[in-house]
C-alpha cells in the first residue's frame, strides 16, 4: 500500500486526498520537495499513541522515585 501523498495533491485534493488512506488504518505520509515531511493519523491512532508516550513517562518517573533520584522542596 502507498501511503504517501506529495504536499501539491494534498493541495488539490484537500482532505479527501488523505480519507482513502486513513480508512486504510494507515498513516498518511506527505512529502515536500520528495522529503517526507508530516505525518497524519487518525484521532484514535493519536490518541492511542499519546497514551503509550504518557505511561512511558510515568514508568521514568516511578523508577526514578524508586532509585531516589529527587528531591523534596517545601
């Protein structure tokens, strides 16, 4: 599957140059000047992914406390 759509046909076509592709479940890669630049997900995958980078802090965060690596300020 190619899921990759230049900056110009996302220009053209607007959003619905980019539904063909997130029905897919895909990410839609748009590329500027042949780099791929941005990358668009749908609501769901994003907030998945905002979930998964949110308990990956917490997991530092215990195991810093765990390891004492803090401080109390009053």
């Amino acid at each position: 599957m190619n899921n990759t759509i230049t900056a110009n046909d996302l220009k053209v076509g607007g959003v619905s140059a980019l539904e063909s592709i997130i029905e897919q479940g895909l990410e839609a890669v748009i590329t500027v000047r042949g780099k791929n630049t941005y990358v668009v997900l749908s609501n769901e995958k994003y907030n998945r992914l905002r979930e998964c980078e949110l308990a990956v802090a917490l997991r530092e965060v215990e195991a810093d406390i765990a390891a004492g690596r803090y401080h109390e300020d009053s």
